[in-house]
C-alpha cells in the first residue's frame, strides 16, 4: 500500500456562507474579451468564474468579523471603532500613532507628500505601482535597491525581498542623505512574487539609515506572511509566534503604510501608522483634506472593527500556514507538471513566468497580458498582468519601462476557494501550456496615463 502525501495545511475553518460561481462558454468568454480589451481588469465580474484577479479587498470575513460589523459606531468623530483599531496596531504593530485611510495608497499620499520634496530620491525593494506614483507624483524618483536575486524568477535565494545593502550606500554616497527623505522597505514585495525580506536584512537596513539620519518605511500590506516565511527560513525564528515576529519587524522601522485589504482580511481599509509626533500631526491635518476626519479616514465605523478584528485573525498561527499552504499547494502542482513559474512560490500568488511560456511573444507584444487573456478564455479563471503593463513608462523618456520580470500573477484571496478550486486553476494553465506555440502577442488600442494597466485596451496581432 501506498502512503497518503501528509496535508498539513487544511483550512483551520468551515463554511457558513456560500456565493455561487457562474460557469461561461468558451463563445461568451471570447466575447467578454473583445468587450474588455483583453485587459482583465476591464471584465466583468459576473463573467469570471475564479477570480485570481487580486487577494486585495476580496478575503472572506470570519464570524467574528461579521459580528463586529453590526457593532459599529457611525458617530462622525471618535467613533469606538476607531480607538479598539488604534489599540490593536499599537500591539500588534507597535507603531503608536495611528491615522485611517480608505486604503493604502490612501496612506502613502499622505506619507509621500509629508515628506518628499521635489528632486528627492526614494530607495525601495522594487517598486510597487501606487507607491512608486505617489514618490513621483510628490516629486521624487524611485531608485531600485532590491537584491539582483529577486530579478531572476528562477533564482531560490531563500528572501528575494531584501535590500541590496551596497546598492542603498551607493546611492547614499552619490545623491547624499539630505536628498534621500526615507527608504520604502516592502514586505513582501508583490512585485518581486511575493517574497519576503529578512529579519537580519531589516535589522542591517536600519542601522545603515540611523547613520545616515535617513528614515524607514515599511508597507506593512503583506507584514504577517513575510513574517510567516521568517518563521520557516530564519535561524532563530522558528519558535517565536507570527506576532513576535510582526511586532519585531515593525520595530526596525519608522512608519507603516498598510492596505489592510491584504493581510488583514476585510473588503477595505488602510492606514498610516507613525512613531514620529510631528509626521503624525501633518498626516492627521492633512487626512482631513484627503480621507475623511482622522478619526474614520474614509472610512465607516463598522469597517475599522472588521479591520480590528482582522488584525488578531492574521497572526494567527493556523491561519497563515493554511494561507500560504494553499498558495504552495498550486506552486508544487504547477512545477510538477513543468509551467515555468517564480520559485520559491511567494505569499500571495503564484507567478507564470510569461517570457518562459511564451518565449515566440517580443515584451514589446505583451506576453504577460497575453497569457492572462489566453487564460480566461481557456477557462473563466482571471489572473493579471505584472509585466510590461504594468510597469508603465519612464518618467523622463516617455519610453516604456522594461522590467525583467514578465508575469501573470494568480493570486488567491484569504479563506475564499477550494482545494478543488485550486485544482482546476491548474488544469486551466495546463491546457493553455499545451497549446503555447499557437498563442501571438497583442498591440495597444488605448492607454490611459496613469497606472495604464488598469485601464489600457489591447487588440490581438
Ligand atoms: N502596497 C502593496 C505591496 C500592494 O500590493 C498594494 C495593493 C498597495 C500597496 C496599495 O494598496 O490597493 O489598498 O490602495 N495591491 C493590490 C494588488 C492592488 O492587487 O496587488 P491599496
């Protein structure tokens, strides 16, 4: 008799509520492609079938949370809501300031222009494209640091996330820290597959920039899976909790952006959090402007408890292990059946490496949108382009920018599918692989000008 393979991740929950999938032809398919583009951004929801579109603002809420929502204080000013959210970044995160925004590029306007001033420089572990924006927008330019590593889907460097600490004092010593406002520091970085940084390299990151007086903040989005894979690959980590670890990063910085539609498993919500009184002060005037009053950000009350909760809900042991578990579960099958995908699989997704499934497409042809189209109309499962698209254009040049990494993320929302959901997702990318030779790349119909990929339509070659 053969042995069973040992499942260790199986969901630490069960199912109280369900929402119906809707399965589509291959005919409405195609024609929802036309429709849209062939950006998957631009489809319906109603035509998807699994939606591997994000894991942002699309988790599924446990009771506790639910209850939660119908305790919330609507008042316009010091709703409880506001002050059981504040008390729960203090002692999960440890920052202790706290304002809320709707979202987290809600948060990083504020942060980016509190602090930037035009012809600043700001370093960070990739760029992810809200935050990149925000610098730009603000007047900065956003200067790559990550580790070369973390450029290679193929490379097994165990954290692809850290900071290249010669690349950040080379900048140091060429720009000078005056022109340097703080150091964006992602954990884990999306955009690099969703690996993590380490402990040490945070600790290193730190002590470089108190030298220098240059600040550190983290976007804490994805903090507790990054924290996960600490616990997995770190000497000396492997007995500390989620929280321990959480807490002890956060404390190798100064701030924290936080989309808290990430990690902290509600529809919405974000916020800046901030140990410096004066930032905090600005950031509390400005939100005001921009968000809401500082005591709801943009936000409703119900939606701050639900957030609250959250947070409690993440570091939870059993949870993160099944959370990433599902996500390593589909990197495996993938693997096993030679799709060529960013190893080691990251915390939110795993990514197709486009450039290596469809080698015959030019980047210039869009080989990652290509492939998460080619994927839909396969089999209603929408996925997204982090490629060429995304990447959009050098700001001086006008020219496209041309990251190394092209890639369809699927990227599983918190508690939200199946094992025989992930099942079928594979199948899926399976039968477009066997017919990759036949697939041609795509032309620009329409680009908008900021953050294109949302938006930007394409046409078939
Ligand atoms: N930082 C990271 C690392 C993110 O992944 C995101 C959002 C943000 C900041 C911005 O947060 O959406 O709440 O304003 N990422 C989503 C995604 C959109 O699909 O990866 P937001």
């Amino acid at each position: 008799m053969t042995k069973l393979a040992k499942r260790s991740w199986a969901e630490p929950f069960k199912i109280k509520v369900v929402e119906p999938l809707r399965m589509t032809s291959r005919e409405e398919r195609e024609r929802a492609l036309v429709e849209a583009g062939y950006n998957t951004f631009l489809l319906k929801s109603k035509d998807v079938y699994i939606d591997l579109l994000t894991d942002s603002g699309t988790n599924a809420m446990s009771d506790y949370q639910w209850a939660g929502m119908m305790l919330g204080d609507e008042a316009y000013a010091g709703s409880e809501n506001f002050y059981h959210l504040e008390e729960n970044v203090q002692k999960y995160y440890g920052y202790k300031y706290l304002v809320p925004t709707h979202q987290g590029r809600g948060a990083e306007h504020l942060i980016s222009s509190i602090l930037i001033k035009d012809g600043d420089f700001v370093p960070g572990n990739m760029y992810f494209t809200t935050t990149r924006l925000h610098q730009e927008l603000a007047g900065g330019t956003f200067v790559d640091v990550i580790i070369d590593e973390a450029h290679d889907p193929q490379s097994l460097h165990p954290f692809k996330g850290n900071i290249d600490l010669n690349k950040l004092e080379a900048l140091i010593n060429k720009v000078g820290a005056k022109k340097i406002p703080y150091v964006t520091v992602a954990a884990t970085v999306n955009m690099a597959g969703g690996q993590p940084i380490s402990i040490a390299n945070l600790r290193e990151v730190r002590e470089l920039t108190k030298k220098h007086g240059i600040r550190v903040v983290l976007d804490a989005t994805r903090a507790v899976e990054n924290a996960w894979f600490i616990k997995q690959r770190e000497k000396g980590y492997e007995k500390k909790t989620i929280a321990e670890i959480l807490f002890e990063m956060c404390s190798f910085t100064d701030a924290a952006t936080m989309s808290g539609k990430k990690d902290l498993l509600v529809n919405i919500g974000g916020f800046l959090a901030l140990n410096d009184y004066d930032i905090f002060e600005e950031a509390r005037n400005l939100v005001v402007v921009y968000e809401g009053l500082h005591t709801y950000g943009g936000l409703a009350g119900r939606d701050m408890e639900a957030m609250a909760r959250g947070i409690e809900e993440a570091v939870q042991e059993e949870h993160i292990k099944a959370r990433i578990g599902q996500v390593e579960y589909v990197g495996e099958r993938l693997m096993s059946i030679g799709i060529p995908i960013v190893q080691p699989s990251g915390g939110h997704a795993i990514f197709l490496d486009a450039r290596r499934f469809l080698p015959q497409i030019k980047q210039t042809e869009f080989p990652a949108q290509t492939l998460a189209a080619e994927l839909y109309a396969e089999s209603g499962v929408r996925s997204m382009e982090r490629g060429i698209v995304s990447a959009g254009r050098n700001k001086e040049t006008g020219d496209h920018n041309y990251p190394k990494l092209e890639l369809v993320r699927l990227t599983f929302p918190r508690r939200v599918y199946t094992q025989a959901h992930c099942d079928v997702v594979t199948e899926a990318v399976e039968a477009v692989y066997d017919r990759r030779e036949e697939i041609r790349g795509m032309e620009t119909e329409y680009e908008p000008k900021y953050l294109r990929f949302f938006q930007m339509r394409f046409k078939k070659l």
